[in-house]
C-alpha cells in the first residue's frame, strides 16, 4: 500500500507535471497560450492518474505506467530543451 | 448492458467508494477549515471593516483617492523607489498605501527596515488611527496557507484542493442515483440520516464545489504546476512579459522632475478599459525624469480576476505600454481565477456564493461524521482509528467555529491600544480552537460534541451583545442608522449561533433514542460501501 500511494501521489504528480510540459512544448499554437492550457489542465490528468492507481489491482502495471510516463515525458523533454 | 461489463462497472464503484472515503478523511479536517474559512472570506472586507468600528469612512471616486494618497506619499516619502497605492472601493473603504524606499548606496549599510502599509482616508490623505487587527485577511490568508510557515502551508493547501478534486470526481462515480438523492433527506436514522445529508450538500452543489476545488488549484498554479514554464522557456520572465506585459525596469536618471497629476492618467486607462476601474497605482521613482506610473484593472466588474494594466510616463503621462490582451488559455484560467474569489459579485450573487460555501462545508462535515458513524459496530467498543477520527471530528467541526467566534470577541474586548494586539487576536483563536478540542479529549464523546457545539453557539450568541457594549454601533443604532454591514453581521452572528445551537441540541436528543435497525436491507451505493467496507 505505501509503495502504491508514494508511486499515486508522488509519481503521479511527477507524471502529470512531466507529460503536460510535454505536450506544452510539442504543441502547435502560441507557447504562451500552451504553456498555460498545460498548467490549467495539469490537475486534472494529475487527479486521473490518482484515481487510476487506486483502482488498478496490478500494482507492477500501476509502478510502471506511472513512473514510465513521467521519465518518458522529462526525457523527450530534455532531448528536446526549451523552446525560448 | 452485458454482465462483464456491469461487473467491470460495479468494481469501478467499489475502487472509487474506497478512494472517496480515505480521501475524504485524510483531507477532511484540513479541508473542513479551508471551507469555513475559505466561506467568511467572501466577506473579507466587510469583517475587517467590522473588527474595526471606529472607522466610518465616506467612499470617494478613484480618482480623488488617488490624487489624496500622491499628496500624502509626496510630504511622507518623496524620494522613494516604488509608491504602491492600494484605491478604494465600495466596500473597502480606506485606502492602502505601502513605500519602498531606495536601497542605501553604500553596500556595507544596514537595509532600511520595511516600511508597514499605512491606510489613508481617501477623502482627506489623512492617515487613519484604528485598532490594530489582521480583520478579514486573517480568515482569508488561513484558508490557504493554514497559518503553517511558507511555502509549506500552501503546499498542504494544494495538497488538500488536489484530495477534494480527486474526492469528487470519484464520489460522482460511486454515486449511481444522483438526481433521486438530491431530494432525499431522512432525519434521525443515524447513518442513513449522515448519508442523506452527506449526499444533499454535495449534490445540491455539486458545480459549485467541483468548481472551487479546481478554481483553487489554479489560484496558486505558477507555485503548484511551474513545469510547463520550464519546458518552454529558459527564462520563467519572457513568460511572464509574454503574458502579462513588460513592467517598467528603466533605472533612475538621477534628474528631478516634478509627477504628473494622477486623475487624468485614471480618467484615460478607464476610458480604455470600457469604464473599468483601477485597483492598484504604483509609481516608481516618483519625482524623477525616468518615473513611471502604472494602473492595474481591478477585478469587480469583470469575470476575468487578472485585469489589464497600462504604463504612463510619470512626467508628462504618455502612455508607454499596455498588457497584451489575454488569449484564449490566459482568458481561461483568469475567469477560472475570478470565479473562486467572487469579487465580481454583487450582494445577492455574493450571499449565494456564501450559502454554497456552507454546503461546501456541511459536505466534509457529514461526509466526516458519516466515515466514523459507519465504521461504528452496536455492541463493540470502537478501535482506536474510530476514536481518534472522532475527536478530531469534535476538534474541526465544534471547535474551529469557537475559534472563529473567540478572534471576533478578542476584537472588541481586548484594549484598542493593546501593543501587537493584532497578533493577540490571531492566537487567541488558535489558543481557543485547539485547547477546546483538547478538553474535548477527556469528556465522553456524545458529552464532547454537547459542550462543544453549545460553547461555539454561546460565543458567536454573545458577539451582538459584546458589540453593543463595547462600541457605538450595536443593533438598535445600527439599524435605526441604515448601518447594514453592522446590523447584517449582527443578524448572521444570531444565525450561525442559532444553528449551532440547534446542532447542540441535536447531540442531546440522538442519546435518549434507541439505536435503529434498518428495517430494508440497504440498496445502492450504501450496500455497495458496506461492502467495501466490510474488506
């Protein structure tokens, strides 16, 4: 259970903050406009991925999908760098 | 709808019933006293201008405050580097001015201590002397900093927003008649009455606290959520100038050049801004050739709480600069900004505002009250987590409505020239709230929730009284004098002491009934909890 609500809160924070940045830097509009559309809507995947680790019973898949997604998102991101 | 998939929905419910209630418990507490508090402060100017009675200003126009103030900085701090006006409005009255003075040349010197904000009448410039109080800032800066030091308490805050969002959208789930229990409220049924009622105040509401909870995120988002700044930018600034407009950074030259008057640069950002009024005037280097003076919208007349602004040159008052105009993301989360502070309301859609902020409370109350009345067996004594979720129960929905009746009292019965009196009003409702939540600890439960409730209803039962006594403005003047704010809070202290009261009362009567048993084998979402419950 402590493992699955560090991995809840902690990597679904990390995972939510990661993949919004993401798809802030990669998307095609205004980087203003992106940079707030991701951080208005940031809570609400956040709150998706809390919700989703409590109730998948597989805890490995849980770990992996959640943690997977917030090193996968901060890699691209940093292969990527800032944009200005 | 084929089985597997009614199965696969049924343990959907299950996983987010179990969620519902940890959160809500563990957020609970915290999120009870962000909601009471977080409820008062849409009356944060009007509760500091009722901890404050001798105070009876006369509202003037932005303009006129604003002209008083310049005249005032200018015999005061002539030679400062940044003059911030806080202007007037109808419901705060005086104006606020705060000075930064120019840092000491000489790098081996002492910085200047800072100034304190000062607050002016905006009719005469003059400063105004009232007793010293945090009034309705005090309420408003707790229900999202907790009174914890920075940045912790809003990081617990968010924390607690976050648990509420999550809890909501995972109670819609659970929840399968949501319409059909909005008009469901059966009393004196024991968990079935906490049920009822846990779901009425949060159905009837529903939007409204979905939205609060979000709205409350994005009040702090560039602390919460800054990532997506970093991914863009190398500097957060070219965001900020990006979104907010560049603020004026020119050095001063040193030359001495007399301010521009102020009225006409108001009467023209208004102008601009459709008959919008500004809030916040900050001059910076007043009285130099490089000053500037820049106008901030304020937010009551619009839905989007993040205002324009517009840069004058402080000598001759061309305009230098303006915020852009907001895109569709940055309108979004400003209307989203405007929408959990209210200020655009008026009184009616305000008192609204303040009733949903009660059901908003009465949700995590009940839902609190509910997790402990179920988790109670007839017969077994209740295991250790009960008790402890019971008296901090006691502690949050008993005791903090005492506290907040204790700093209204200390308002008007300690000394107004007390030093730090202020400070004294703050601790007192914390010495009161936690030290009634302690003596609670050692009476019996049913007992605790008595004496509790009914010291809460007797202190805010009091405040109309200890008003009359101790100032010139209790009801029967108030009312003959068409004071409303004076006679308005009286009648809403009777009421919250009335319904406290009636709450007290309640806890007597539930002890002399006989414990019920359900005479139907419980349907829906509850045989669902117990279920879970039963894990």
């Amino acid at each position: 259970m402590a493992a699955r609500a560090f991995t809840a809160i902690v990597g679904g924070y990390a995972a939510a903050a990661a993949f919004v940045s993401l798809l802030a830097r990669i998307a095609p509009i205004d980087r203003a406009e992106a940079t707030i559309w991701a951080m208005t809507l940031s809570f609400l995947v956040y709150a998706g991925l809390l919700l989703w680790a409590f109730h998948e019973t597989r805890l490995a898949r849980v770990t992996g999908v959640i943690w997977g997604l917030a090193f996968g998102s901060a890699g691209c991101l940093w292969l990527l760098g800032p944009a200005l | 709808m084929s089985k597997a998939a009614s199965n696969a929905a049924t343990g959907v419910r299950q996983s987010m019933a179990w969620i519902h209630g940890w959160l809500g418990l563990l957020a609970g507490w915290i999120l009870f006293a962000m909601f009471l508090t977080g409820t008062a402060s849409y009356f944060r100017p009007e509760i500091t201008r009722w901890m404050q009675p001798e105070m009876d200003l006369r509202p003037v126009t932005a303009a006129t405050a604003a002209d008083t103030a310049v005249a005032h900085l200018q015999k005061v701090a002539p030679t400062a580097e940044q003059w911030f006006i806080y202007l007037p409005d109808a419901r705060t009255t005086a104006t606020r001015i705060f000075i930064r003075e120019r840092p000491n040349p000489d790098p081996n010197a002492k910085p200047a201590p800072r100034r304190d904000e000062l607050r002016l009448d905006p009719a005469t410039g003059e400063e105004v002397t009232a007793r010293d109080t945090r009034g309705g800032e005090h309420f408003y800066r707790f229900h999202f900093q907790l009174q914890i030091p920075h940045p912790w308490g809003r990081w617990l805050a968010g924390l607690c927003a976050m648990a509420m969002l999550t809890a909501i959208i995972s109670g819609v789930i659970t929840h399968k008649r949501i319409f059909v229990d909005f008009f469901t409220l059966r009393w004196s049924k024991g968990q079935r009455s906490w049920l009822d009622a846990h779901n009425a105040s949060a159905v009837i509401a529903l939007p409204f606290h979905a939205m609060i909870a979000y709205t409350g995120l994005i009040t702090l988002v560039a602390m919460y959520m800054p990532w997506p700044i970093q991914a863009n930018y190398k500097d957060p600034a070219t965001f900020e100038k990006a979104v907010f407009g560049a603020e004026p950074d020119a050095e001063a030259s040193g030359r001495l050049a007399a301010l521009t008057p102020v009225a006409p640069l108001i009467a023209r950002a208004s102008q601009e801004w459709g008959g919008g009024a500004p809030a916040t005037m900050v001059v910076r280097y007043p009285n130099d050739a490089a000053a500037t003076v820049t106008l901030f919208q304020n937010s009551r007349d619009r839905l989007n709480a993040r205002g324009g602004s517009i840069v004058f040159s402080g000598v001759d008052g061309r305009r230098l600069s303006t915020s852009p105009p907001p895109g569709p993301a940055a309108e979004t989360s400003g209307v989203m900004l405007g929408l959990h502070m209210g200020s655009f309301a008026g009184p009616v859609l305000r008192w609204t505002y303040f009733l949903l902020g009660l059901a908003g409370t009465a949700m995590v109350g009940t839902g609190l009250m509910l997790w402990t009345v179920k988790r109670k067996r007839p017969g077994a004594a209740p295991f250790f987590g009960i008790r402890l979720a019971e008296r901090l129960n006691v502690g949050a929905i008993a005791c903090l409505p005492a506290g907040m009746a204790a700093f209204l009292l200390a308002n008007r019965l300690l000394p107004a020239t007390l030093p730090a009196r202020g400070d004294i009003e703050v601790s007192i409702m914390f010495w009161v709230w936690f030290g009634l939540a302690a003596l609670a600890c050692v009476r019996p439960i049913r007992r605790a929730w008595t004496e509790t409730l009914a010291i809460a209803a007797a202190a805010f039962l009091a405040l109309p009284l200890v008003n009359a006594l101790t100032t010139d403005r209790g009801f029967v003047r108030s009312f003959a004098n068409g004071d409303w704010l004076f006679a308005a809070f009286d009648l809403a202290m009777l009421a919250t002491g009335a319904l406290l009261g009636f709450a007290a009362w309640r806890t007597t009567q539930k002890s002399s009934r006989p414990a019920r048993k359900p005479r139907t084998a419980p349907r829906g979402a509850s045989a669902l909890r117990e279920a879970v419950d039963a894990h």
